[in-house]
C-alpha cells in the first residue's frame, strides 16, 4: 500500500479509466480521452459490456451529470454551485480526471487570491538577470491547460476577489490570454474549458459580476434525493474513516445511521418523512458531510470513552452541536423539534432523553 | 370500400399533425372518433365560432351528477383535428365507444367499489417497449418515437403493428370493460359499412388499433353487448383550461404539458430557439435580464444534451435543463414561473352561449327549488332558525354558495340573542351564471364545488390568518373533506409560523370544534392533537414574545392570552394545562415582561390556585414595590384585576396591599399614575365599583397596617397577676 495519504482520481481509478477508454467507440471531442457518454458512466458507474463493474463516483442524479459533461463540450465553462458537503470539488476531481485524465491543474480561491495566480507570474530573478523572456514567465494551471487543452479545476471561485475573479472574462469568452509584457498571448488549444465551485450558504463572499456569470453554466448539486441514498452515502464514508483511523469501536448499526439521517433530512427539509408534520428549519446547512461526521464522532466517543457500542448518548453532542448553529433562534428550533417529533416517537426515547439532558 | 385505422395519442401534436395529412391525402366520406356516442348530437357545434378549444364534452348522469364524465380536446387534440376535418369537408363525423348510458349503469352496479385501484397498480403496457429502447419511462419513448418524429410515412402502420406485439404479449388487460368498448366501437364501424360508405377513417387510442384492424365475427359482438344495463344521461360542452388538461388538477389521462404541446403543434419545425426566445421574453416581463447570448447558449446546451443522450432534436426535458443552467443560474425558482406560463399555460376555452346547461348550475336549480330559495332580481329577507331542518340546510346551502364566491346570498347581523338565528339577503344577478360555469370546473355539485374550491384557495394562500379565517367560513357550510384539509393545513403552517400571535388566534376556534364537535363528521381526536400541538408551540416560544413590547402591542396580547386560557381550559388536557401553567409562571416571573402582562398571568395563576396567600402576598408586593416605576406598577396591575373587582372585594389581605399602596403615593407619583388607575377601574362593572368606594369611605381611606389574624388563647390568670404594676405605673395605686 503506498504510503501516499490521499491520491488522485486518475491514481486511484486508473484501472477504470483505462477499461473506459478500451471499450470506448463514439466520437470524442478533441483532447478528450474518453466519449461524453463514457465520462457520465465513469461518474455514475455502469457495467461495461465485457462484465466489468465502474463504481459510482457520484451518487446521485444522472441527468445533473449529463448536463454538466454537456456544458463542457460547448463553450461555456461549469459552475458546480451547492451547499458545503454536496461533493462539488469531488464531482470536479472526477469529471478533469475522466475527461483529461489529470486533476491536477488547480487553484484554490481564497480572498488572497492574485491576478498572478490566474494569469502568470515571473521568476523575478530571471527577469532582473535576463530582462522579460518566455524563460521568465511562471506558468498558472490555467496557462497550462490552455496550451495542452486540458480542464482546470477553480476551487471557491466567489471567495476570489471579484476584481481578480474577471481576468478569467477574455479567457472564458476570447479563450486567449495576452502577455503584453512579451507581446505575445497564449491562445486555448481545444479540450480546454474551466470547472469552477462555489457555495452558496456562505457569507461575505464575492458574488460573480453578471458579466462572468454569463460565462458559466451553472449546475446546483443538491442534497440527496432519498432516504436510501444518504444513508447509503453516509455507510460508505463512515466505512472508510473507521479503517482508516483505526478505531476501536464496533461497526455502527445502520438503525442508528438511520435515525441521524432522518433527524438531519426532517430538519433540513422542514417536514418530517411522513409528509404530514412541518418543521422550523434551523439556520445550519445540516449536509451529508456534516451527518458523517456526527457519526464518525459518535464512534470516537463510543470507542475512547464509552463501552465501544455507538449509543445514542454518544451522538447527541454531535447532533446538537450541527444543528445548533445559532444560539437563540436555532435552539428555539431544535426544542420544538425534540418535542413535537422526537417526543411522540416511541422507539427514540433514548435519543430524546440523551438530547433532552444535555439541551 | 376499406377501412384505415389511425392509432394515435390523445392529446398528442404529433399525432394529431399526422392525422390531418393523412386525412387530407386519404379524402375519407366519413370520419368515426373514440368519444362518447350520446355526444354525437352535440357535434353539431364543434364548427361553431364561439366554440374555441380547449373546451370538453362533459356526460353526466341525469339524476346522479356526480357520475360524470369529461372528454377534453384541445387544439393539438388529433380527435379534435379528426372533427374539424369532418366539419370543414362536410362529410359525417361520429363518436364511437361503449355508450357512457351502459359504463354508469355497469358502475352503478359494481357499487363503489374504486375501479382506478387495480388498474394504477399494472405496469403501462409501453413501459416494455420503452425499457427495450433505452427510455426511462413509456412518455418519453412515445414522444421521440412518434410525436416528435418529422417524417410520418406508414407512421400507422408502424403503429398498429407495435401495439399488435404489445396485445399478443399480454392477454391480462383484456377486462370486461374493455372488450366491451372495443366491441361498440366495432359495432359503429360496421354500422357505417352497412350505410355504403367507401372511405372509412378511424381514429382511436393506439392501444385499440388491433382490436379494430382484425375484426372478430360480429355475432360474438353483438352476444357480448346484449342486454346491457342502461341508466338516463346528458351532455354537453364546457369550457376547459389548460390548467385542468395538465396532471397536476388529477385528471387521469391528462398531460403534463399542454403549453408546449401547443407550441409543438403551432411550430413543428422549431429546433427549441422560438421555445427559448419565449422564456426569455417572459423573463424580461418579469425584470430579469436575459439577453439574446443567453438564448443562444441554452439553445446550445439543450442540444449537446440531446446528442449526449442520442436523441435527434431538443425536447422539453433538455430545454428545461437548458433553461435552469444558463438562464437561471441553477435556481429552480424560475422555473416554476415558465411551468405555469408556458409549460402548462393558463390558456382557457369558451363556448357558444346557447349551449345547454352545465350541472353545478342544474345543481344550484335544485337546491334553489327544494329548499324554496326562488332566484329573483328584487331582493328578499330571511331569517333562519337554524334549530328547523330546513332552515339549517338554507344555511348550509347558502354558506357553501358563498364560499363559492357566488354573492347571491349577503348575510347581515341577526338581532336578540342566541346563535341559532341568521339573517340573510337574497338578491339574484344574472351575471351569477357565468360565476357558475367557471365554478363548474370544481365540481359538479355545490358540496363538491365548494370543498375543493376552498381546499385550492386555501393552498394557494397559505398564510395562517387567511386559513383560519376560511376555516371559519367553512364550518357552518358542513364539509367535512374541507375542514379535514383546512385543519392539516393550519397545522403545517403554524409549524412554520414564528408569529406566535398568529398562533394564539388560531387556537380557540379549534379548541371550540374539538369541545363542540360543530363538525360532525371530522375527527375530533385529530384537531385535539393538533391544537395541543400548537399550544405546545405557543408555550416555548410566547415567554419571549411577552419581552420588551410596546404597550400597543402588549394590549393586543393581553386580549389573546385571555382567550388562549378559556381554550385552554376548555380543552381539559392535563398535560396542556401543566405545560400552559408552566409557561404562565416563566411570564409572571420574567423580568423583561411587559407588566401588563405579568399581572394578568400571575393572576391566572391565582385563578388556578397556584399562587396564594403568603407568596401571592409576596408576589404583588414585588410587583408594587416603591422601586418599581408607578407607571409599570399601574400596568401592572391592570393585568393583575382584569375584568373583575370582585377579587379585590373579597380577600382582604389583598385589598389592603392594593389600598396601602395607593395611599402612600405622593401626589406627583399619583397624578402619573391615576389614569392608568381610571382605565383599570373603568373595566369593573358598575356594582362593584360602588362596593369598592363604600369599602375605601368606611376604612377612611388611610393607610393601615395589615390586619392581622390573632387567635391565640388568653390567659385571664397571668394578666391578673400583671395588673397591680400597670396600676402602680399609672399611679393609682
């Protein structure tokens, strides 16, 4: 096993891409590695025609999928726009993987985020020694992808000020960028486009000027659809954190998986599974990401400090903790909730007592 | 002489486009139509101009109306296509099926039993095929494969032969009722055979193609239509909408989108950018900017989607996508405005004026006659005593009419005292009719009508205050279906509602349907839940809406809290009444209380017999203390003696904390707050307030001690023996 702690999807799915591409016969948009259709079985998972299994990458709709490899092949760039914790920068990974069999040509937006990050910059002891030259220039993944016609990938785009977020207007629309220090530019060689995420709970974020935003499809990826598959996505996740951290508690039972997952999905649509009861929606976003980790923090507990079984003791904290995100109205939330859903609940007197005695 | 069988779908653009061509090449000399045969002589209206679809042709049960049955068509109706054709050419067009007379009178003797169960839980005989094809559901199939198609050679030949593979495989769908509309449908082919016409064009659901392709012998047909049972119908034409063609008003064989239908029909050839251009001018009406790039994008989106999902032009579905991702940024909010105002479009038919009469308006006749209502132009007086049966059913019909919004029937305030008594005006307005046809989409019968148009109004406002209040309206019109609806709908939104005041005021007319069971068929289990629910609502979130309030505001309240306690003990649940006096003392005790309000609860309490002699003592000297304001003190206690001086009469202790404390203000604390004192006083009945002068003249109207209850046994012995010191002392001795 290499000692790697995280590898990247091309790495890890390498074997899958490779089958895609052998049984692939459709017409590939150019510097594509795999057809359209491949790339959505790739993310969906499928069964190719000689028998072997792609696993989903993305559990969820596939008609979302489809229109995000569509957007790509025409010349607007995607927009991955959704909640934190509804795997935009996964999605991301996956589709430069599939599509230009490299994820590596990344920026992270942050609110320091420079022109220079974006554009190019200078390796400024050249520049003093040989005055500007091609030599001088330092390449950004984005001036990289436009000459090998790659995707490159822009992680919380809105976080980037919005007058460095505009530089990226002459690329999306000109597909071109000029050095006029060198009096040259870097024209897009085709299979280069942008996927860029954001989210949109934030706040004190740079929203895009309308110009930008005309430039991009925008694709909102949502919480889960059903029951089934959160708990599924939940299942897996927490499968894969006990191993890796190698924890000393038993395997959750899927009832207590179930039950946050109800808990989180009621609070967050604002109506209880049933349909028939409606609920006040605390300010939290209470996403999937956020019911794996109550669990996986239940597990801990239950490990370190409790006999090892994941009581509901052990996930009440956790589950106050995210949905609690404001002290007063959310609180004012949470109790309404514990009383008029959890109470009536026969089999859940253990979670409302354990919430109860903490609140 | 040959017969050619056209399968189509109803309501389907293209198959209605094809039926017209194949009509135009064929020149039939006549044209037979699935629809109901009683219909036949209505036909004769269909070429009228004031005839615009979408209109429906609606069968009822004389003397059951609601036994009825609509037949819709809209313009891209190929039935409809199929008519016009008829009409424009001049050559017969007739309806065949089962008559309507036979399937009521079969499901009249079936009972009620719901004949739509069985058939919801068969798969759809296409959903096969379209699995075969790759499609995710049978729609979608029939759509890229036969309406969207532009070139439509042998399309129904193609068709027939589809559906004959389909029939062969699978025999279980050949029920009773089935057999026999195929067989009238036969019969009415081989009737117009008999009458020597050449050219027969039939044009029928796909489904029935075979089955009038390869015809059995017909004495089987006629064995298998003998004698069958017969009840008495009408019918006639009535305006449709979209609206009710689209799934969303539960019309079984409907569509989910008429508006593009009718797009499809008007412009076949349109490759999605006629379709864009319209949402984008709809989205400019409604101040979004949308420019003529973003229509150019989304047309593109929505055909690399197409090529993606190997599908040779744009449909709805991929637009749609389209539209979401470029136009709206991938908000859906938008798109419910494109799904009301184009997908599905409000458009509305219209029918000539001479046509018969609609049943909600026969309905209405009815009841007018029975209950000896005469619609007359003067206006008329009655007062109605409900406790008479057919004054009650007056009202009951009355109150259904107006919640109808038909505004026969103005009700006034009834004099004397008593609930049982209403006053009524009646004036009738011709103009009522057309309120009538346009109600008649609701239903049939004025019940009918009423709950649904109640329950779909209620949805549509679905604010608290206006639910509450149709509530109300429909409780005396006894429809139990509606007030079900209404009470889960109060409910889901007081779920949501963070106006507790909002909540208060829905609380006691519940409260009175559960106590009083006014009606009588809801369950009164249900709407007890639901108010202890609310009340439970009320309880956490009203000790803080009692904080730091004007004094308007806390007025307001005052008066609500006053009602939510005869709810709330008028209920008499012990587990409410606990957590209402819980939520009683948080008020009385809270220091950010509006004191007006604090005094009302801690009188409630005292009222309840939480709160007596020593801390009740303690608790209004608390309030009234000398470092208290006067101004709050005052407010204070108003809440305190709230509509009733005869506390203040009857327990001394009490009278004296009042009297001593008002003795002890000093004048310029007095004038602040002696109309505040006015205004808590002027609330005492007359009686009392002399009472209460009385009592102040024969006190004197001095402050005095507390009076104190002594009881203990005096000891003549001992204080004998003190006398001669208290002598000495005083010098006597």
């Amino acid at each position: 096993m290499s000692t790697i702690l995280r590898s990247h999807a091309e790495q890890l799915f390498a074997h899958e891409l490779e089958e895609l591409q052998k049984q692939d016969s459709g017409r590939r948009p150019a510097n594509w590695k795999l057809t359209p259709q491949s790339v959505v079985t790739y993310l969906v998972g499928g069964i190719l025609k000689n028998g072997m299994e792609i696993t989903p990458k993305y559990i969820g709709s596939r008609r979302l999928m489809e229109i995000s490899v569509a957007t790509l092949t025409t010349d607007r760039a995607l927009l991955l726009y959704g909640l934190p914790g509804t795997a935009k920068s996964w999605v991301s990974e996956h589709l430069a993987a599939a599509i230009s069999g490299d994820s590596t040509m990344i920026i992270q937006g942050t609110a320091g985020t420079s022109e220079e990050a974006i554009r190019y910059g200078w390796n400024y002891a050249r520049l003093l020694s040989e005055g500007p030259s091609e030599r001088a220039l330092v390449e950004t993944p984005v001036m990289r992808g436009m000459k090998d016609g790659k995707i490159v990938r822009i992680e919380e785009l809105t976080r980037i000020g919005a007058d460095v977020q505009d530089t990226l207007i002459t690329i999306l629309s000109e597909k071109t960028m000029p050095v006029p220090e060198l009096n040259t530019e870097v024209q897009a060689v085709k299979g280069f486009n942008v996927i860029a995420t954001a989210n949109n709970r934030d706040k004190g974020v740079n929203d895009l000027s309308s110009a930008l935003k005309r430039r991009f499809n925008t694709v909102i990826l949502p919480v889960p659809d059903s029951m089934d598959e959160e708990i599924d996505i939940v299942k897996r996740r927490v499968e894969s954190f006990e191993k890796v951290m190698e924890l000393p508690a038993e395997k959750p039972a899927l009832e207590e998986i179930r039950r946050i997952v109800t808990i989180f999905r009621e609070l967050r649509s604002g109506v209880t599974l049933d349909g028939k009861t409606k609920i006040k929606v605390p300010s939290g976003t209470l996403s999937t990401a956020e019911a794996i980790s109550v669990v996986n923090n239940g597990l801990s507990m239950a490990g370190y400090f409790g006999d090892g079984q994941l009581k509901a003791a052990d996930l009440a904290a956790g589950i106050l903790g995210a949905v609690i995100k404001d002290p007063v109205q959310d609180k004012l939330v949470w109790q309404e909730y514990l009383e008029t859903v959890v109470k009536p609940r026969a089999e859940w007197k253990d979670i409302y007592r354990a919430c109860r005695d903490l609140a | 002489m040959s017969i050619h069988v056209l399968g189509i779908r109803h309501h389907g653009p293209g198959s209605a486009a094809n039926v017209r061509q194949f009509l135009e090449n064929l020149r039939p000399d006549i044209v037979l139509v699935e629809g109901p045969p009683e219909a036949d002589e209505i036909l004769q209206w269909a070429d009228h101009e004031d005839l615009q679809p979408p209109v429906a042709i609606l069968v009822y049960q004389g003397d059951d109306i609601k036994r009825s049955v609509f037949y819709p068509f809209a313009e891209f109706s190929p039935e409809w296509q199929a008519i016009r054709y008829a009409k424009r050419n001049n050559i017969p067009v007739r309806f065949m099926d089962l008559p309507v007379a036979h399937s009521f009178a079969l499901k009249n003797e079936e009972g009620p039993k719901e004949e739509t169960e069985t058939k919801e839980q068969l798969p759809h005989p296409m959903e096969t095929m379209a699995l075969a094809a790759g499609f995710p559901d049978h729609e979608r199939w029939w759509e890229h494969t036969f309406e969207h198609r532009r070139k439509n050679e042998q399309v129904f030949d193609a068709i027939l032969e589809v559906m004959q593979a389909m029939r062969a495989s699978d025999l279980s769908r050949h029920d009773r009722e089935e057999q026999l509309r195929e067989a009238s449908m036969r019969r009415i082919i081989r009737q117009a055979e008999k009458e020597n016409y050449k050219e027969i064009a039939v044009i029928c659901g796909a489904w029935h193609a075979p089955a009038l392709t390869d015809m059995p012998p017909q004495v089987s047909d006629n064995a298998l239509l003998k004698g069958l049972p017969k009840v008495k119908t009408e019918c006639t034409w009535t305006p449709w909408s979209y609206n009710r063609l689209s799934y969303r008003s539960g019309y079984g064989a409907g569509i989910h989108s008429p508006g593009w239908y009718e797009h499809v029909w008007n412009y076949p050839g349109d490759d999605g950018s006629r379709w864009m251009a319209n949402v984008a001018r709809l989205f400019r009406e409604n101040n979004m900017d949308t420019s003529v790039a973003h229509v150019i994008e989304s047309v593109r989106l929505a055909e690399s989607l197409a090529a993606l999902r190997g599908l040779p032009k744009a449909g709805l579905e991929e637009l749609n996508e389209a539209t979401v991702s470029v136009l709206c940024t991938g908000e859906n909010v938008m798109m419910r405005l494109i799904g009301e105002q184009l997908i599905v479009s409000n458009k509305m038919g219209q029918v000539p004026s001479a046509i018969p009469k609609p049943p909600l308006q026969v309905d209405i006749e009815k009841y007018q006659k029975k209950l000896r209502l005469p619609a007359s132009a003067d206006w008329k007086d009655y007062l109605l005593d409900l406790r008479k049966e057919n004054d009650l059913e007056r009202s009951v019909f009355l109150h259904r009419l107006q919640l109808l919004g038909i505004e026969w029937a103005q009700r006034s305030e009834a004099g004397g005292k008593g609930t049982f008594k209403e006053q009524w005006r009646l004036q009738w307005d011709p103009a009522y009719t057309i309120e009538i046809i346009e109600k008649g989409v609701w239903g049939n019968t004025v019940a009918e009508a009423a709950a649904r148009f109640v329950m779909a109004e209620a949805e549509g406002a679905a604010s608290l205050p206006k639910v509450s209040q149709l509530l109300s309206a429909t409780v005396p019109a006894e429809l139990p279906e509606a007030v079900e609806a209404l009470i889960r709908m109060l409910n889901n939104l007081s779920a949501a509602s963070s106006d507790v005041l909002q909540l208060m005021e829905v609380v006691p007319p519940l409260v009175s349907i559960s106590r009083y069971g006014n009606v009588r068929k809801t369950d009164a289990a249900m709407v007890t839940d639901i108010a202890t629910g609310i009340i439970t609502r009320i309880c956490i979130s009203l000790p803080n809406a009692c904080n730091s309030i004007s004094d308007d505001a806390a007025q307001t309240l005052l008066e609500l809290l006053y009602r939510m306690n005869d709810s709330v003990n008028l209920l008499q649940q012990p587990g409410t009444t606990a957590e209402w006096q819980q939520m009683l003392r948080m008020v009385a005790n809270g220091r950010q209380t509006a004191p007006v309000l604090a005094g009302y609860s801690t009188r409630l309490l005292v009222d309840g017999q939480l709160l007596t002699e020593e801390p009740l003592v303690r608790a209004f000297n608390f309030a009234m203390s000398q470092a208290t304001a006067p101004a709050v003190a005052a407010a204070w206690l108003e809440g305190f003696l709230k509509g009733s001086g005869t506390l203040l009469l009857l327990d001394p202790q009490l009278w004296h904390v009042v009297n001593n404390w008002v003795a002890t203000l000093d004048e310029a604390n007095f004038n602040q707050v002696l109309p505040l004192l006015r205004r808590t006083f002027a609330h005492f009945t007359h009686a009392e307030r002399r009472k209460l002068g009385e009592k102040v003249k024969q006190d004197g109207g001095e402050a005095s001690p507390l009076p104190m209850e002594t009881n203990f046994e005096f000891d003549a012995n001992r204080a004998a023996q003190s006398l001669p010191v208290v002598m000495q002392l005083l010098g006597y001795s």
